[in-house]
C-alpha cells in the first residue's frame, strides 16, 4: 500500500504545479521570512484584536503572529487553511 509520505515527489511536483504560491512560500526561506516579516510589521503598525486570514494567509498570520516583534491579538481567525507549520 503506498501513502501520500511515499509519494513525496508527487504531491511536490502538484503543489509546485497547482499551488505555485504554496511552493514558494514553503521551499524559498529568504521569501517565506520576507512574507512572515511584512505581516508581522503590517500588525505591529495597526495592532489589532482580531486577524482573519484565509489559505495560504493563514499560515502566513499564524507564523507571523509568533515572531517576535508581532503584537499579541485576541483571536486568530482562520478560512480554508491547511495546518500551519
């Protein structure tokens, strides 16, 4: 039986194809920290309690919400997104 782990290569090559942003945002570190950093700074200027994010901006929000000089809100609202990591 073959799972999605054994077919790395696979769902690489979908993401890459389906989800061009997603692969980017997961396989460039220099643009996934650029994307994370704005985030953070765009919150930190308006800093607000609630942030909706939906898909990729989800995980974007999230990590940006964890850096260290993003505020803290009281809820993070996301749509359509896969897990953060």
């Amino acid at each position: 039986m073959r799972t999605v782990n054994s077919e790395r290569g696979l769902v690489r090559r979908f993401v890459a194809l389906f989800c061009s942003e997603v692969a980017t945002y997961l396989d460039e570190p220099d643009r996934r920290e650029a994307a994370r950093d704005d985030v953070a700074d765009r919150l930190a200027a308006v800093a607000p309690r609630v942030v909706i994010a939906h898909s990729l901006g989800s995980v974007v929000a999230y990590e940006a919400l964890w850096a260290r000089h993003a505020p803290a809100v009281e809820l993070l609202v996301t749509l359509g997104a896969f897990r953060a990591t």
